[in-house]
C-alpha cells in the first residue's frame, strides 16, 4: 500500500541566511551570485567573519524545499538524508516534525549537520557556500526499501550526484522504485551537475517519469545554445519534463503535449527555494489533479510567493493560495 504520496531523496543543509551589500561580499573576496562548496574549516571561518549579523536560520536542501512544500500544501511527504548529531541537526528534525513529514536521517557521530550559508543582496540575488559535512556521508547502507515501497512518487535531488558514493545511492533508489512501482521524478539541481556528471544524470533520466530542471540546466544538459532545441531535445529523451525561464514563465512536456506557463509578475525579494518550491507544487498537482495545467499553474503561483519574501520557507497560507488556483483553473 502507497501510503506517501511523495519520498525526497537529498542532502540535509540548514540554510543561514545573511542579508548583506555587495561591499561586503567584494571586501570578504566572495564571489556574488556563486555557488561553491566548502569544507567544515571554511564554514567555521565565515561564520566567524559574519557572526555580527543577524541572519535567518530554516532547514533546507534542494529536495528537502520540494518535499517541505508539498507537505504544506497538503501533501503526506517523506524525506530520506543524513543528519550530524548535533544542535543543528536537532533543529532539523523539529522542523520536519512541525511539517508532519515522515523524515529517515541517521545521525552521524562524525561530522556536524550541513549547511548552506546564503548571502543576499538588495537585487535579490543569491551567492551560496554550501558545506555538505556529514550528508555527504550518504551511501547505499542509507537508502531504505520500505520507505521507497510505500511511496507514489520519489524525488531525487542531482546535488547527489556530487559524489560517488551518493551517486551508487541514486542507483539503488532508483532500482526498488523500478522494482515497486513507484515513479521517479529527479530534478537537475544545478548547471554544475549538468556539467560534471552528464553521463550518470542521463541513466537516471531514462528511468524517470518526470525531470525538472531550469534553462540553463536544459541547455547545458542537451548541449544546445537555444531554449527551443534544448527544451525539443530534453523531451525526445525524458517522458515528461518541466523547464523553468524564471521571469518568462516555464514549459511542460506533459504525455506528449506542451503547455507554456506564464510567470506571476511580482517584486523580487529573494529567489532562494524558488525552484524547489515550484516542483514540490507541480507535483503536488499533478499528483492530486492530474492536471499538468493546473499543476504548472499552481507551480508558478507559488514559486512567485516565495520569490516575494525572504527565506524558501512560505511565510504565506500554502493552503489558500492552493484553493486560490484550484477553484480559479476548476471554473475555466
């Protein structure tokens, strides 16, 4: 029996969230807008250079925001990672108990929680420095049958693929969702990944049911300089599809139809978890109406509300803005 709609497989990061100007970041020689990942020295010695300033503290990992939001819209989610045994990692599991999200994270003796330190300037825009600590550790030994046996959907975050040995994790995921019948959506996380690890994304993708991903993944991933070919291209090799274009909306490839998505025009605030948000809503969606119509609308609604307001986590009533699209798209 399926009784959870939706299994997150990913890193577990407890993002701290720091609003600063761009002096800081060129007087700290960071770079704006990257991503990078650093080792435990690093994080300590930015958060000694930061401690001055308030910052907002929420668990997060790129999955962990998609199954954070479909459990807020309603949906029975589960979350597989690893956590260390410490303050942050307590911290963590409190959050996803307060969600009601069923979350299986050994705890590692060895390393402190993740975490993901996010400095914001007044554009919006988002630079990340990102130490995985003890997620990093996650290998086959984590991956849980049962947990995946009972679930609709499994989620796959391709941060993972970052690493080898969470790489044969995908793997072993991805065989017992074969073998129970459970669907595999992955998401493609970041340029990065697409760029680095190609080779092992696509023995994913073939398998999958559904991939998200956003332009420039799209592009990097099917080696193609424009959006149309690239989108054409990563449809003639995943069954469904959803590309995201920020402002300009997003497309579905959806049982061999497409539908084009506007964007909900607001003013930026931070875009940080506005993709994750948006697949955790599509599958949400689709999963409860399927409709990829409804489903990409309510997407794009809510990842527009979390791109108005500070921190991936709804601040706003996910319930309501889900009945708002619901009965908005039902009436049509």
């Amino acid at each position: 029996m399926k009784d959870i709609e939706l299994c997150g497989l990913g890193n577990a990061l407890v993002d701290l969230q720091f609003q600063v100007s761009e002096n800081e970041l060129i007087n700290h020689g960071i770079e704006k807008g990257s991503m990078v990942l650093i080792d435990i020295d690093k994080r300590n010695d930015l958060l000694n250079k930061f401690n001055f300033k308030i910052f907002n503290k929420v668990s997060g990992g790129s999955a962990a925001n998609t199954v954070i939001s479909f459990a807020q819209l309603g949906g029975k989610a589960a979350y597989k990672t690893v956590l260390g045994n410490d303050e942050l990692g307590e911290f963590y599991t409190e959050e996803f108990q307060k969600f009601g999200i069923i979350l299986n994270a050994e705890k590692n003796n060895n390393a402190p929680t993740g975490v993901c330190i996010v400095f914001i300037t007044p554009d919006s825009e988002r630079t990340m420095y990102t130490c995985l600590a003890a997620t990093a550790d996650f290998d086959e030994t984590n991956i849980d049958e049962s947990l995946i046996a009972r679930s609709e959907y499994l989620y796959i975050e391709g941060y993972k693929f970052s690493e080898q040995r969470s790489t044969q994790a995908i793997f072993k995921a991805v065989d017992i969702a074969v073998k129970h019948g459970t669907k595999i959506s992955l998401t493609f996380s970041d340029k990065f990944i697409t760029d680095l690890f190609r080779d092992n994304l696509t023995k994913v993708v073939e398998k999958s049911h559904l991939v998200f991903c956003n332009d420039l993944e799209a592009k990097s991933f099917t080696g193609s300089n424009d959006d149309n070919e690239a989108f054409n291209k990563l449809c003639s090799m995943a069954r469904n599809v959803v590309v995201t274009y920020g402002k300009r909306g997003s497309k579905v490839f959806w049982e061999g139809n497409v539908y084009d998505i506007p964007a909900y025009q607001i003013n930026a605030v931070d875009t940080t978890g506005a993709g994750d948000s948006y697949a955790g809503a599509y599958l949400y969606g689709i999963i409860k109406t399927g409709n990829p119509k409804i489903a990409a609308n309510l997407a794009s609604y809510i990842s527009s509300e979390i791109v108005a307001q500070m921190g991936p986590r709804a601040i706003f009533d996910m319930e309501a803005a889900r009945d708002k699209i619901f009965n908005e798209f039902n009436d049509k």
